[in-house]
C-alpha cells in the first residue's frame, strides 16, 4: 500500500486524533496488517469497545478494500457493522463522530466490496436497506453517495434547488434538457475543490462553445475558515468570497447553495463530479478529484451526442 494512505487518513478521518486511530493509519500505511489489527485488540482490552475503536477497525476494512482483498473487507466491515450495531442500542449514531464515521465506512465498505466481486444487485439492496434505517442521521448522505455510485449511471438526474445561490440565477436542469450539464460539488474548505478549478475552467472554455452548462453546487456547513460559529449569512458572505477567489474564473458558471442538493445527489464527498447528457441523463458520477484523462472522455461523449442529435433532426 502507498505511503500516501497515512497523509490521506489524516486529512480525511474526523477521529484520528485519538491514538488507536491515527496508530492503525501509520500501521496500515506501510502495509502491516497484522499490526493494525494488533492496535486495536490491544485498545479493546484496555479500554473496552469504544468508537475509536470502531473507527480505527474501520480503516482496516478500507485499507483491504484498496487493496483488493474483497473477502477480507466485507468480513471485516460486517464485524464493524455488528460491533456498531450492539453500540446503537444506547448511542445514537451521531452521538460521536468515530461512531457515524465508522458505521458510514462498514457499509460502505461491504457494498463496495459486493459490487466488486459481481454481487451489484445485491449492493443495492443492502444500501437502500442501510438508507431506510439511517436515513435521519448523517450517515444517510455516504450511503445515498454509495447507492449513486452503483445505481446512477443511466438513471434521470436527481432536481437541484436552485432558490439560494451566489451570482446569476442557476436554472433548473429541466430547462437545460437538449444541453450536456456539467456538475461540480464544492465547499469552500475544501483544497481539491480548489485543486481541481484549474482543470474545471479549462473543460468549460473548450466545451462551452459546444454547449456545455457548468452548476457549480456548494452549501453552508455552520462555520468558516476564521470561526466555528457563524450566522448562515456570514457564512455565505465567506462562500461568496471564496467563489470569487477560487473559482469565478469558470465559464458561465452558476452556484446554488442548498444542503438538499448535496443530499439528493449523496455529495458526501468534495468534490463530486457528474455529467449530464442532453436527455437529462446522469452519464458519470464520481465522489472524488477527477484527472483530464478521467474527466474529459465523458464530456466529450455527451457533447459528441448532441452534436449527432442535431445532425439527426436536420
């Protein structure tokens, strides 16, 4: 496994500032399974079963996923979705954030590892399952990212609430049917939003002479980079100016704010990037920075479709 697992944990794991967690991250880092696993038997018998632990098992059925060790993943992440589960009978699951941080990655991780080893109806079945019990916690939106992740592509796109945003007025995508859609989920403290701008604006200049509509969706989370607490306006102002450092440079680009949006699409992840074919049809999904090589094929294929529809219609 690479190195660059340990930097990624850190920066993405809300708990890893407790030992048991960050320690199983170094482990698995270099690939040392069996010490990992060691780290946290050795945590459970000091201080019992706890959401740290949960959480630091956790990253051991993700690291396996990665790894392509299907088997090992999904036992390890329905040990973690049981152990979870007895923890649920006095815990609600956002009681702490290892806790939901945990039981979000064992399902997620047994889905995964499902789908990949050609059990994908099945996936959705447990995901949809999954979703219907937590659907009132903050675990829901990484399970409705996992259900889009199987069942999206080639399904119509979710609606975007377009009644607050920044800028010019969005439209819907209803009104954009006959123009491929581009979909860029971002928040505004998030670095591989910024990381991916550049590649963002680039498409868009190439594309939107053939096109191309870029929604640019982001929404408020309750604090800024200079306080935890802040009034949604607050809040908004900074969004405002992070948009306007970061990435008016898009062309065309709308920005409506809606947290609804980010649940309708499962954007758990920032950013997430869909594209949207003339028939309002979601083409790709993907939770996660994109590189051109991933990126620009779709687009091309959506925008190639309307130049045959037109052609079509003469």
């Amino acid at each position: 496994m690479s190195r660059r697992l340990i930097a990624i944990l850190l920066a993405i794991s809300p708990a890893l500032t407790a030992d048991v967690v960050a320690d199983t991250a170094q482990a698995l880092s270099t690939g040392d399974f069996a010490r990992a696993e060691s780290i946290v038997r050795a945590d459970r018998a000091v201080h019992g079963e706890t959401p740290e632990a949960l959480d630091a098992a956790s990253w051991i059925a993700r690291a396996e996923l990665m790894t392509r060790r299907y088997a090992a993943a999904e036992a390890e992440a329905k040990q973690v979705r049981a152990a979870c589960a007895a923890f649920l009978r006095s815990h609600p699951a956002d009681s702490s954030a290892s806790l939901a941080d945990a039981l979000g990655a064992a399902i997620e991780v047994r889905a995964q590892a499902m789908a990949d080893t050609g059990r994908r109806a099945a996936a959705l079945e447990y995901l949809r399952s999954e979703f219907a019990a937590f659907k009132t916690t903050s675990v829901a939106d990484r399970i409705r990212k996992n259900i889009n992740l199987l069942a999206i592509d080639g399904s119509a796109a979710p609606a975007l609430d377009v009644a607050q945003y920044l800028g010019a007025k969005p439209p819907s995508l209803a009104s954009l049917r006959g123009r491929p859609v581009l979909l860029f989920f971002w928040a505004h403290w998030c670095g591989d939003c910024k990381a991916d701008e550049p590649l963002i604006a680039k498409l868009a200049r190439e594309f939107e002479p053939r096109g191309l509509v870029v929604i640019a969706p982001t929404r408020l989370y309750g604090y800024t980079a200079q306080s935890d607490s802040v009034t949604p306006q607050q809040e908004l102002d900074w969004t405002r100016a992070v948009f306007d450092r970061f990435y008016s440079d898009i062309p065309g680009v709308t920005v409506p704010v809606s947290a609804s949006n980010f649940r309708a699409w499962g954007a758990s992840t920032t950013p997430t990037i869909a594209v949207i074919d003339r028939a309002g049809v979601v083409r790709l999904y993907h939770p996660g920075a994109m590189t051109e090589q991933e990126l620009r094929p779709a687009l091309e294929r959506v925008v190639a479709g309307e130049r045959a529809a037109n052609r079509a219609q003469k």
